[in-house]
C-alpha cells in the first residue's frame, strides 16, 4: 500500500518492507556514518491520526515543490523537514541535481522511507543524507550538503509535522542554520589552507614516495588498550597516573603533546600531525626523538617537521584535494583518516583502525581547566613567557586567552567550565562518533574538561588500566618501511619526468658575483615607487625600462636554470618574457626552443606584449614564464591563455609577504598575490600544481618556481 498511509502517534499503517530496506540503510551508513534511528517513536491517542500522503502523493509532492520553488531554480541544496514516505524527495532528485537533506521529525516512518524505493544511488554519490528526530544525531555531517554555505537552502517542512511537533521541527530548523554555518567555516578553512595544503604536500614529495602508508597499521593493536593522548591542561596529571601503566599500553599522542610527554621521559609510540601551519611545525622541530617514536602525519605539513623522525613515517590523507589526484596517477597514495578542524579527531579514528579496545583518552579537557589553554611544557609555554613578560605571571597570559576565546560549557561533572567554540565542537563530533555500532569500549580518564556523554565512560586510569597485564605486544614491529610507494610504470612522460625532478632536488648555486648595475635601479626609490603607481592606474607596460639591454641582468639566470630542469627532453618550449633567453641554454636534449618579449632580444625572439593579450601563436608542450608575472596585470587571462596552448606551464612569481607594498613598488610589480593566492588563480584556471620550490627569500616577498599541468 503506496497511497493514503496514515500517521498515528508515531506508528505506520503496514506497508510491507522490501527489499530496498537494508541495502539502503548499510549504503547511508557508510557514506555518512549516521546510524538512522526509529525506535524512538512515541504513543499517541486516535486523535493523532494524519494523513500523511492523498491519493496521488507524486502530484501532490510535485505541486508542493512548485508552490515552494515558484519560477525559479530549485536551490543546490533542499532541505526536508518531515519527508514521510520520500515522494518530495523523489520530486527533488528527478528535476535537479541538488542535494537533499532530511530531517525526519517523525523516526517510525524511516523504515518506510527506506523500504519504498531504491536511495543507493543518491546516497553514495553524496546527495542525500536522512538525520533522524528527536536529536537528530549525527548532525555533524550535515554540512557536507551545503556547498560553501554562501547560498539559501530550499526548506520544505511538512505541514501536519509541523503543526503536531512544533518543537523537535524547530530543532531540525536549526540543524539546518548550524549545518549552514558550518559549510562556511569549511570553505573559509579551505580557501586558507588550500594553497600550503597544496604546496606543502608537493614539497614533501621525496618524503611521501619513501614513507608508508597508515594503512599498514591497520589492526596493529587489536583488542589491546590504546592511549590518546591530547594537550589539555590535565595532560601533566594524567602522564603520571599512566607512568606505571605505560609498558602496558600503545600510546598515540597528537603532535601538540609531543613535548611534554618526551619531557616526562614518556615518549609516544606515535605522533599524530596534521595542520599544514608553520607555526605548528613548532611542536615537532628542534626536539630528540627515540627511535621508538613513529610519526603519522598528513603530508601537507611543513616540511621540517619531518627531520626528526628519519624513516619511521606514516602518512594518511584526509580528503581528495590535489595534488592527490595527480600523485595517484604517479603510482603515489596512502589511506585516509577522517578529520573534523582537530587533531585529535584524526589521532581517535588512527586508534579505532589500530584495533585498539579500548580507546583512552587524556589530557582531552576540551577546555580551560584551571583557567589554563594547554599543558605545561608545549611549545606555547615560549609564547607564555614571551608575552607575560617580567611584569606580569602566565596566569594573566591564560586570562587574557580565555577571556578572548571562552565560552561557557558543561563539565564532566555538571559543573559550568570555560571553553571555546572550536573545542566544543570538536567534543560534539566525538560523541556522536563514540555512538556508532561497533565501537570499542571508550574511556575518557582525562578526570576533567568536557568530554562526557554517548558511549564515553568517565574513569580513571588506574581503574581503566588495573586488570591490564603484561607489556603490550604489537603484531609487528611498528617501523615504517624505507621502500617507495611508487611502482614502475605506466605514468604519463611528463608526470614521470616531474615526479623524479622532485624526488631529486638541486642545491641551489652559489650566488653569482656580478658588478653589473641596472639603470633602472639608479633612479631614486621614490620615484621608481610613483612611476609604477602611474604604470598601475593607466595598466602600460614600462616599456622604457624593458627597450634598455642593460636593465636585463645576469644575475637572473638561476630561475630559468632551475625552471629547465621541469622540462621533458623533447618538448617544444615557448618562454614568454624571456629576457636574455637564458632558458634556451639550459633545457634538455631533443627541445625547440621559442623565445617572446617585448623587445627582441635576438633573430628568433617573437615580440608579444602581454598585456595587450598577445601571445605568440602556436601550440606548445610548454610554456615557460620566468620573472614576468610580476609585470603583468591580468594573470588570470594570461593563465587560461597558456591553459589552450600547452599542457605544462612553468613560472616563477615573487609572492608577496608583507603589506608594505612600496616594496614592491619600487621594482616595478604591477600585482600583489600572495603565494595561496597565486596557487588558487591557477587552480581555478584549470591548472594543477605539481611542482613548487620556494627560489628566494627577498624583502617582502618570497620568489617561488611552480610547475603546473592542465587538468584534464
């Protein structure tokens, strides 16, 4: 029976479940790790009865979504509060191609929902996620169907629902304004971080090709315990309750603990890492790491932070984003972790893999204890010290912190604790996650903080640890192989020629000693400074500066130098800009060579000025641009112009570092990207960038080489 079900007090009139049933639940389960709920519905009275769907549910479906959507569009994304059978759903999938999100106020009905159609399909590819009342538990993940949260939903609430359960419709209403926020943090987190994330991993080449994959440690610690370990401020309590469990137990610390814990002389098995920052490559530089001591570390972060560990590395992604795509095709790649803005998320869902029961938790106070941001001995007791200074005690530095941060939040114990926004968040995504089937037995011994509720249990280590017996035995000795990941193969020629350029870097040269002096340069600085301006409002080209030989350099031959090294033997170059061609001098057997810039500087110079949009005709396998989009107003024309006429683009650009932009303005710098920048302009061009090298390190910039190859 398809027609006329009715709704009393939370139970269905019979409709026979099929077969879509359990494939479709063990499909939601798996793409959004939410367990859908309906034993939660309540009983009610005969003056409860509803009709939930007419005689004809898919007109009736239809006409609500035209009524709701009028003439326009239906939104990327459509929220459904009270979907009963799903007809509405169907009117949705069927004339877009939005994500759906449902919120069923009513939990009775999704096994009906479930059992009357095939939803794989939208469920695995990522368009429909069912959260079900009166909690609707595993709203962590609603985000994920919001896009980059710029745009309103399209919210369809059900009537009859809405008028019978006012209050657990308003909950799913702000489900959907939290769900919305969050996708913004997201795409303001990755518009951040996509430009290290990106050029970190490159750089990390070498290092990822030679290290293993997370995937290794599956099961490493099956059914023994597991202790992780985070930097809160009970940390330096809870290292000395583990102290006499600790031959015991394998002990996983994120990268914050690090210090502390090998200060205790308590040094992890392994470190958890994976904030692309340079200022968290502080927690795993300049300190003695025993050989008992692994990293796992997702390959964005700063390249430095690597050094410590020589081959005992591990390395997990968190997330498709390039260069994964083309590293794949390189015969590179390693398993995932999840992640949700912490750390620590990562560090648990390594324990679960681990096979580790159970899994217990320190130092995770998720909040201020004590007035206090972190443990004693991180690296951010320097920055305490630094900024309390002689006059004031780190108390006043914690002050300040929690007062600029804090927000007020439930402790362990009942008691109204100081918190933040991001940490409470991140105690939410654990709890929800401590409620999946299957999951170990999960301890939190951290004695203080915020971390309570779901299946967390709330003891101590000794209670946790006292029937523990006998030193932990690991399956296998946790040491990470020195093999490379990358098979020989069937890569593409030119991946593989950039692929062995990065696993084999160049010393840079020593500098060249040079007495030549540019005319340019003899002008005052102020006025290079206010013709530039004037070059900047009228978008010209110096062609003054550009027509004299003597204002071209030497010096500047260790760009294209280095740049040549990205070409593959045989292709056919075109080097815009090319100055004194120096490229043509150093690119590889089998290569043509064809130089353009404004002026020629030779017979075979083509003279183009790139911002009149000229470009020399003809197709290429690379075009090279060398200290020239400095000097060029429109990059992002340039770029998708090179993107039509050759698959391999190499350039340099000096990113800027500072906002004194009279730094760049006395050399003549037409544009001001910063390196994310830069990286995001190409990759909105269609670029992907599989190559970057930080050349020089100037006054208010940073003079980068990247490799870019056209998306396919």
């Amino acid at each position: 029976m398809e027609t006329g079900q009715r709704l009393r007090g939370g139970v269905v009139t019979p409709l026979d479940t099929n077969r879509y049933l359990e494939p479709n639940v063990e499909a939601h389960r798996r793409k959004w790790n939410v367990a859908p709920s309906w034993s939660a519905a309540a009983q009610g009275d005969d003056r409860l009865w509803a009709t939930l769907h007419g005689v004809d549910p898919g007109m009736e479906a239809a006409a609500w979504l035209e009524r709701a959507t009028g003439d326009c569009t239906i939104p990327d994304t459509v929220c459904v509060i009270g979907a009963g059978l799903g007809y509405v759903v169907d009117a949705v999938v069927e004339r877009s191609k939005s994500r759906v999100l449902v919120l069923e106020t009513e939990p009775a009905l999704l096994p009906w929902f479930f059992a009357r159609r095939d939803w794989r399909p939208f469920i695995e590819g990522g368009r429909l996620a069912v959260l079900a009342g009166p909690g609707f538990e595993g709203s962590q993940i609603a985000w994920r169907l919001f896009g980059d949260g710029e745009a309103d939903p399209l919210v369809l609430a059900h009537p009859i629902l809405g008028r019978s359960q006012p209050d657990v419709t308003r909950l799913a209403a702000q489900v959907i304004g939290r769900a919305r926020l969050g996708a913004r943090g997201n795409e303001e987190a990755r518009r951040k971080f996509a430009g290290p994330y990106l050029v970190n991993t490159l750089l990390n080449v070498p290092t990822i090709a030679r290290a293993a994959s997370v995937d290794v440690l599956e099961n490493r610690y099956r059914g023994m315990p597991v202790v992780v370990a985070a930097a809160g401020p009970s940390l330096n309590r809870n290292i000395e309750e583990l102290r006499p469990y600790r031959e015991r137990v394998a002990l996983l610390a994120v990268d914050t603990a690090l210090k502390p814990l090998l200060a205790a002389g308590m040094p992890p098995d392994f470190v958890v890492a994976l904030d692309p920052s340079d200022a968290n490559a502080r927690h795993l530089t300049g300190v003695a790491v025993p050989d008992s001591t692994s990293l796992v570390a997702e390959p964005s972060i700063a390249a430095s932070s690597f050094a410590a560990f020589a081959d005992r590395i591990f390395i997990f992604r968190v997330a498709e984003h390039a260069p994964w795509p083309w590293l794949r095709k390189m015969g590179i790649d390693c398993g995932m972790l999840r992640a949700w803005g912490s750390v620590v998320t990562s560090t648990f869902d390594l324990a679960l893999r681990m096979g580790g029961d159970p899994v217990v938790f320190i130092g995770t106070d998720l909040a201020y204890t004590g007035g206090q941001p972190y443990a004693r001995g991180t690296t951010y007791e320097e920055d305490w010290r630094a900024t309390a200074g002689p006059d004031r005690p780190i108390e006043w530095v914690w002050q300040q912190t929690a007062s600029h941060r804090g927000v007020p939040a439930e402790g362990i114990g009942g008691q109204s604790l100081v918190s933040a926004k991001g940490l409470v968040v991140f105690r939410d995504w654990l709890v929800e996650d401590s409620k999946r089937p299957g999951r170990p037995r999960l301890v939190n011994a951290t004695g203080a903080g915020i971390l309570f509720g779901g299946a967390f249990e709330q003891l101590s280590l000794p209670d946790t640890l006292a029937e523990v017996s006998g030193p932990r035995s690991p399956i296998s000795e946790p040491r990470a192989p020195v093999a490379g990941l990358v098979p020989a193969g069937s890569a593409p020629a030119v991946d593989v020629h950039l692929l062995d350029v990065l696993l084999h870097r160049l010393e840079p040269p020593a500098a060249r000693v040079s007495e030549h002096v540019q005319p340019y340069l003899l002008k005052p600085r102020k006025q290079r400074i206010a013709a530039t301006r004037v070059l900047r409002a009228q978008r010209t080209t110096d062609y003054e500066r550009w027509n004299e030989p003597a204002n071209l350099d030497p010096r500047w031959e260790n760009g294209p130098a280095r740049a040549s090294r990205l070409v593959p033997p045989g292709s056919r170059v075109l080097d815009v800009g090319a100055g004194l061609e120096a490229l043509g001098k150093y690119l590889p057997d089998g290569c043509t060579y064809t130089p353009s810039d404004l002026a020629a500087r030779s017979e075979r110079t083509l003279v183009a000025d790139l911002n009149r949009g000229v470009l020399p005709p003809g197709n290429f396998d690379v075009v090279a641009a060398i200290a020239t989009l400095e000097f060029v107003y429109d990059v992002s024309a340039l770029l998708g112009a090179v993107h039509q006429r050759a698959g391999l683009a190499i350039l340099t650009y000096c990113a800027r570092t500072t906002d004194d932009l009279d730094k760049r303005l006395e050399k003549g710098f037409v544009n001001d990207f910063t390196r994310d920048e830069l990286v995001l302009l190409c990759l909105k061009k269609g670029w992907q960038v599989v190559g970057a090298e930080r050349l020089v390190v100037g006054p208010g910039f940073d003079q980068w080489l990247f490799a870019l190859r056209r998306s396919e």
